[in-house]
C-alpha cells in the first residue's frame, strides 16, 4: 500500500495535470457535439405547435412542439407487431421523420416516421417517449429576458417558425425563432 501513495506522491503533479486536462477535452467535446448541427447542417423552417409554455423556474424560454412531434403506431412504419401494440416496447426506441417541402414552399413538413433509417434525403432524428411523443432535442428555447411573452402569443396564433439546422444524420440543433 505505502508503494501506491510512493508513487503517486513521486508522480502528483502529472496525475493532477493529466486529470484537469481530461476533464477540460470532455467539456469541450460536450459544447462540440452540441454545436455540429450549427456548423454542418442545412438550415429549415418547421412551423411551431401551440403548447403551455409556464415555468416559473427556467427564466424565459419558450417550450416548442410540432406537428411530428407525436405520432400514432399507426404514423410509424417498420415497427413489429409486438411493438405496435404496446407503447411501453416503443420507449427510447429511435424514429426517423423525413422532412419533406410544405405547399407553402418556405417551410419543411413531415413525412411518414419510420424506424428505418432513411437512405437519403432530409430527416430528422428522434427517440420515441410516452405515449406516442417524440423528443428531438429542438423542444426549448431560451429566449431574452421578458420576450416569452411574445413568442407564446406568435405560438397560439400559428405564426411561429423554427429555424432548424440538419446534419445528414438527422441530428438537429435550433438556430432561432421567427414570427411570420
């Protein structure tokens, strides 16, 4: 035992120097995996469904849903029968939802979700939750201080669009909101 606590003591500023340096490459690989959708994807807009956004301990942000941000059995394709019958077997399981062009021509919609990963086009990424809701990691945003309010009335009114960027794998950070 007084051989480990030698070595250690012989060796103290590298092991602490080693361990701070470890420590600082996985903050930044954290900040870094978060950010490549920002830096590699393709931009689009995805029009924003109306949710009660009320917390009192967040600050001001805005909680965001979508039109594809639940699903029915039904929606998905390529799930087995023992899976369609119980949502429970669907939890965590990942979906893939295409992005197709809206008849507006601005926005991007939803196509048929699937468990299939899709061969090309765009698509976004998602893990099945509760009861047929799909989380994306697009679901909030922080917004400056006292302008939730007005993103909450753009929300009930339908007049609020994500901007989403989109990597080729489907992974899909929010660039910002925009009020129609």
């Amino acid at each position: 035992m007084r051989d480990v606590f030698g070595w250690f003591n012989a060796r103290e500023r590298k092991v602490l120097l080693i361990t701070a340096a470890a420590q600082l490459v996985i903050l930044v690989a954290m900040i870094a995996l978060r950010a490549i959708p920002l830096v590699t994807g393709q931009t689009v807009l995805v029009k924003v469904a109306p949710v009660d956004p009320r917390d009192l301990f967040r600050g001001d942000y805005v909680i965001l849903s979508y039109d594809f941000s639940r699903v029915s059995q039904e929606e998905i394709d390529g799930i087995s029968d023992k899976e369609r019958g119980n949502w429970k077997k669907l939890e965590g399981r990942t979906v893939y939802v295409p992005l197709v062009p809206d008849s507006n021509g601005v926005h991007m919609r939803a196509g048929k979700a699937t468990v299939v990963k899709p061969a090309a086009g765009l698509f976004l990424k998602g893990h099945m939750k509760r009861y047929g809701s799909v989380e994306f990691g697009i679901e909030a945003y922080y917004v400056q201080e006292g302008a939730g309010r007005r993103y909450e009335l753009a929300i009930r009114d339908r007049q609020l669009s994500a901007e989403l960027a989109v990597t080729s794998n489907g992974q899909a950070a929010l660039r910002g909101l925009r009020i129609d």
